[in-house]
C-alpha cells in the first residue's frame, strides 16, 4: 500500500497567513513526549513552557492573542517535515510528528442534527442493521415523510404537530424525537487523550459491514463553556451496529482509533468566528484502494440546532467539563453510493482513504483500518501526567 502523502498546502486553511493554528505534536528527546505547538508560517513551535495542555490553553481569556504574544518559543520544525513524518508506515522516532490537537478534553458529539443524516438513522433503524433492506425503506419513508423536516425547528409547537401526524401513521422514531423534538441527542463518543490526527490510520470495528465516514465540524469548548476555536472531525459510524440497537451507540461509536480531529484547532479571533463555522461547506472524499471514489458535502446552514445550541445542550448548570470538551456538531452526510452492488449501497474497505475538508480549517486526511490491527491506544491521561512531570512541565 502507499505512503500516505500529506502535502502542506492542502493540510492549512487556505488564509493560513491569518489563521492562528494550535496543535500537538510528539517530540521526541530525554525526555520524549506531547506538546502543544503553534503553527506559524509553516514552522512549528512548542507551547508546551506555557501551556503543558490544549485544554489549559483554551482557559485563557484570549488564546489567540496570548499565542501570538509570546516570545522567544523554542522552534521544533518546518510543518513539512513533520507532516512527512506522521503517518505511522514511514516515521522516524527520533523526529517530532503530529498528534490529535486536544488532550484531556471531553470528547462530546451531537448526532441528527441535520434531516438528510436523521432520515438516514430512521432507515437504519427500521432496517436493524441489514444493510440489504436500506434502499426499499429509503423509498417508504422518503415517501411517507419526504423533505418537510427541513424547514421545522426542534421542539417547536410546529415540531410537535408534525409528531403527533407521524405517530398516528407509524412512522415515529427515538431519531425523529432527537431530531426534531426539544432534546438535542448528546452522547460520548470517545475518551480523553484516544482521538487519532490527520495522517494516522482511522479505525472501523473488524465485527462490521456496513459503516461509513461521518465529515463534522468538531467545536473546542473551555470549561467555562465558552467555543475557543474549531477543528475538522470524522465520528466514524457503524451503521449496522446501531441499526441493530440504539443501545449499542457506545459500541458503534467509541472503538480504538474511531475518533479522527485535526489537522488543528483553529482558535478564533478578529479573522476567524463562529459565524464562520455557521457558513461551512464540509467536503468529504474517499478514495478506495479498487478505484473507487465517493464524494459529498455537508452544508453548516441546514443544521437544525445552532452550534451554540447545541453546546448549551451538551454543558451547563446540568453537566460541568473542567477540562473543557471537544463537541462534534454533527452531519448531513449519509452515504448511499452504491459500492460494489447495485442496491448495496456504500461501506468502508481496509484502504480507503478519506479527505474531511473545508477552505478555513484546511484538510483532516486518514486512512481505513480494522480497529485490531491499528496499535492501541496506551498513552492515556495517567501517561500524560507523569510525563509532564517528568519533563518539569507540571
């Protein structure tokens, strides 16, 4: 298989001079460990003296600002050189490479928040995980509930109209409920210090056959609650894992690997707000090792719930994050390109590699693996608080 090719260009957002980048990088030395860096005319420099975290980072009043005024930070490398570096078939351990861009953040995400992927959900559900059944039920339920959705506000009084006409038909369901009822859908989707960056290999559960890329916008929250900035995600999706059972989101979600961030968090300031983030085309394309190509994009104007919305969903008076969170906003996107067989749809293969892109947060870029054989997770948080104190950073 070939090397997979970060080109620097394609990773920053296209207004990478006025962007103001913060990632993590492994450095390695005596002793070797994860710093936050700053990205800053494509060289990388270690925050790591002021900041031992992303997530203490983001507690700063202006982090942006703050970046931007330090001085004298130890230079670590041209971004080139470290993004050549990162994919795991061709590193060199005694040079720096990339990592997910938080830490010890929550991992939150927001799901049917959009109709088409709700649809979708619905299908899934009525389908119990058969892949084989999809198409069929994407015709009733397209033709029973059709489009209407798109223009109802959760939980409105219109909301609650369109529920109870679709009760009396039979056509309810819990992703309806979270789709248009008062309730955002939050859940967990992976643990603190798991996410995988741009350039590693992204996991699917070697138990499923039907699954796909999920391309979001990921928010970085503070403790406080306040939104310091956003990165590129992929919540990765077994489909017939949670067809099969609402019950078994956690099994379908949270697996070795399946939580792709990155390439960075871009922090936000005069140049780059959350107005932004409102006004995003997410574009995703995967590119399978046969040849196969699959293209899509998910428009941040047809989100059903504010991205601020959804934060107040997810962290208030009714649930703290200390360390702050990373927030998944959710996608449109819901794949039905047939792969291999006509009506079959579409399903992800050991190989693929999938591009999550938007022009101001750049290119988040990964290829496919089983969960089994991408190595494990091993630095968790208890890693991380022993090797800062060992590097005299705690």
């Amino acid at each position: 298989m070939d090397t997979m090719q970060l080109i620097t260009e394609e990773i920053l957002p296209k207004d990478q001079d006025s962007a103001c980048l913060i990632g993590r990088a492994w450095i390695p030395g005596n002793p070797e460990g994860p710093s936050p860096v700053w990205i800053a005319d494509k060289k990388v420099y270690d925050l790591a003296p002021h900041s031992p975290t992303i997530s203490e980072l983001l507690e700063m009043e202006d982090p942006a600002r703050t970046v931007r005024e330090y001085s004298g930070l130890e230079f670590i490398g041209v971004l080139e050189d470290l993004l050549c570096n990162t994919p795991d078939e061709n590193r060199d351990p005694t040079k720096p490479w990339l990592l997910a861009p938080c830490d010890l953040q929550a991992i939150k995400a927001s799901g049917v928040t959009f109709v088409s992927s709700m649809l979708e959900r619905v299908i899934e559900e009525q389908a119990r995980g058969d892949w084989t059944k999809a198409e069929q039920i994407r015709k009733q339920i397209s033709g029973l509930i059709g489009d209407n959705l798109a223009d109802i506000q959760p939980g409105s009084n219109s909301a609650m109209k369109v529920k109870e006409v679709l009760l009396k038909q039979g056509a309810w369901s819990q992703y309806l409920e979270v789709g248009i009822g008062p309730d955002a859908e939050i859940f967990t989707k992976s643990q603190p210090m798991s996410a995988v960056g741009t350039g590693a290999e992204v996991g699917i559960h070697p138990g499923s056959h039907w699954n796909n890329p999920e391309p979001e916008i990921v928010l970085a929250v503070n403790s406080k609650g306040k939104v310091a900035g956003a990165a590129l995600g992929n919540d990765v999706n077994l489909r017939d894992f949670e067809g099969r059972s609402a019950l078994l989101l956690g099994k379908a979600k949270d697996n070795n690997a399946s939580c792709a961030i990155g390439p960075f968090i871009r922090l936000f300031d005069e140049e780059f707000s959350l107005d932004d983030i409102r006004q995003a085309n997410i574009s995703l394309t995967v590119n399978g090792p046969e040849g196969f190509r699959l293209e899509g994009i998910s428009n941040m104007k047809q989100i059903s719930r504010d991205p601020l919305e959804l934060v107040q969903h997810c962290s208030g008076k009714h649930h703290q994050y200390p360390d702050g969170m990373m927030l998944f906003l959710g996608t449109m996107f819901a794949p039905i390109q047939d792969r291999d067989v006509p009506g079959q749809g579409f399903t992800h293969k050991v190989g693929d590699t999938v591009c999550i892109q938007t022009p101001l947060l750049g290119s988040l870029i990964n290829r496919v693996n089983t969960c089994d054989q991408i190595p494990p997770w091993t630095f968790g948080t208890g890693a991380l608080m022993r090797n800062l104190a060992k590097r005299g950073l705690l």
